[in-house]
C-alpha cells in the first residue's frame, strides 16, 4: 500500500483534488471535500492499473506540503 500526498483546493464551485509524486496528471473533483478525495483516490488506482506502478516516483518522495502566499508588486 502506497501513500500519496494530495493537494485540495476550495473553489467557488466545488473542490479539486490532485496527487504529489505520481508521474501524469491525475483530478480529482467534488462538491465536497470527502467526494473530491474519493474522486482522487478512484483517478489513482484507474491511471496506476493504466500505467503501472512505474506512474509512482520512488526517487524523489514528497515528504511534506505547505500553502503560502506571494505578494506580486503590480
């Protein structure tokens, strides 16, 4: 069993999901934030049975995630 890191981002509309350390793009989405994670999660194993466990990056790990903000100078 494999853990992934995922991304979950609140939009107006709804929530998108998106695994970290997976080769290929991979979303997931929801009204809520438990759909979207169960989105991702079926969108994982679809593209890991598609692809084969090569899709998951043994070599460089995210070990963890953070949120900031960038203040840009317009």
């Amino acid at each position: 069993m494999s853990q992934l890191k995922v991304i979950v981002e609140k939009h107006s509309d709804g929530f998108v999901a998106y695994p970290l350390g997976l080769k290929g793009v991979v979303v997931g989405q929801g009204d809520t934030y438990d759909e979207a994670m169960a989105d991702v999660q079926s969108a994982i194993r679809f593209h890991i049975d598609t692809f084969g466990s090569d899709v998951l990056e043994s070599e460089s790990p995210v070990l963890d995630a953070y949120l900031d903000e960038a203040t840009l100078e317009a």
